[in-house]
C-alpha cells in the first residue's frame, strides 16, 4: 500500500483557517473518528504545510476564503502549482461567486461556514475516496502494465492517475482527472453533464448545477484548449461535452 494512502485511523487533515474556535471544534470532532487534524491560521503557513512532502503531507485539506497574508484563493493557487491534494473550500456566507472562483482555480468541493458537522464529515470522505483510488496494488500481485488513454499529444494514465500533455505534466485536481479520463473513454462521443457528475462525484448534484462546466473551463486551461476552436473538448449545445477524436 502507498504510505501516503489515507488509511483508517491515520488520514492527515490540515485546516488552514484563522478562527481557532472553529479549528478546536474540527479537531474535537474528527479525531475519534479517525483524522489527525493539524490547524494553522494564515496564509503562508497554509501553503506551506499543504504542499510538504512525505510523511508531513496532508491527505486533504480544509481551506478558509478569508486569511491573513494571503486569501484562501491565493493559497489554493500556490498549492495546486505543487499538489493535487483534495482541498474543500469553507466560505463565509456560501457566496455562489467565491464557490464558482474557488472551484475554477482548484477546489474539489465547498461548504459556507455554517456546515453541520455530519455534512462536513461526508464531504471529507467523499474527496477521499476519490483521492483514494490512486492506491498501489495488493501486496504480492504482479503488477498489470499501465492503462493509458492517447488523444493527439495528450497521455493519460489511468493506474497513475496521471497526465502528460507533449512534454508537460498536468497538475490536476482528483474531479478534474476523473472528467478528463471520462470524456477520454468515450473519445468521439457526448457525455452530458449528467452522467460527468456521476462518474467524477461521490454526492448528487442537479444536472444544471454549474460546478460541471467551472471544471471544464479549468481543465481547458490547463489544457490550453480554446473553446471555440478545441483540440480536445467541445461543448455541444444542449447536451453536454465530448472529447475531440484526432482520428
């Protein structure tokens, strides 16, 4: 088993966020339940603590909008220059703009601060198991060789989950890999938001809900795709995505 895996009783959660009350109780809350929570309260040291390698990485993060020294969408940014960790957005009042900002530049979820515990916990495992599908094979099998998807110059790894545009590595959120991998599959063929939301999310979401097409723009940048002239995804009106066969 990968030793960064969350596993029950060891998943590292940072909560990077200024309101210690808030962050005493998180902590009280999570760890008879299997988290180790770490909590800072500004900015800087939040980027430093969510891209730390090793045994020091987090398994997920909680990251505030509001912060000193830098503000949570800020951190986010820096973070996702380093790392793919799940990172779950609290927002002050659950503001439709800080959600839409916040899950373009990286976000795998959100929450306004006036979350129940139950809905927080929920979340936190859902991010989780989708992080989770990246562990290694069981002890003693022979491992398979790597599943790999090829549109034009973009490699996507399926066991690794991973992707490689030309030379470049893609930093990519656990919801944005699962989109990209998604549309991959069904190459020359529509995937409405529907059935996107289904594949990539552990939670239900109205098909018009606008988080689908905020992830896609995201992975068009990265992929340095232009919407009206796509390389690889092209929206169809009416009736969702499709993955541009080169073929």
């Amino acid at each position: 088993m990968n030793a960064d895996a969350p596993i029950p009783g060891q998943t590292r959660l940072l909560m990077i966020d200024d309101d210690k009350k808030l962050c005493r109780l998180v902590t009280t809350y999570l760890e008879p339940l299997g988290f180790t929570v770490t909590a800072v309260h500004t900015g800087p040291e939040g980027v430093e603590r969510a891209t730390a390698a090793g045994a020091a990485a987090p398994h997920v993060v909680i990251l505030d909008v509001m912060l000193p020294g830098l503000d949570g969408f800020e951190v986010l940014k820096r973070i996702r220059q380093k790392s793919a960790v799940p990172v779950l957005m609290l927002t002050a009042r659950g503001d439709e703009m800080d959600r839409i900002v916040g899950l373009e530049i990286g976000a795998d979820d959100y929450l306004p601060k006036t979350f129940s515990t139950r809905e927080l916990l929920a979340r936190l495992r859902a991010v989780l198991r989708r992080s989770a599908l990246n562990a290694a094979p069981a002890a003693g099998a022979t491992e398979p060789p790597p599943k790999e998807l090829v549109v034009g110059d973009l490699r996507i790894n399926l066991d690794a989950r991973s992707a490689v545009l030309g030379a470049e590595p893609l930093v990519l959120t656990p919801v944005e890999f699962d989109l990209l991998a998604s549309l991959a599959k069904a190459k020359g063929r529509i995937k409405s938001r529907e059935s996107l939301l289904d594949e990539a999310r552990d939670r239900n979401y109205d098909v018009f809900d606008r988080s689908i097409d905020v992830h896609i723009s995201s992975l068009r940048k990265k992929l340095h795709d232009d919407a009206k002239e796509p390389r690889f995804i092209r929206t169809v009106r009416s009736a969702g995505y499709m993955m541009v066969n080169p073929e």
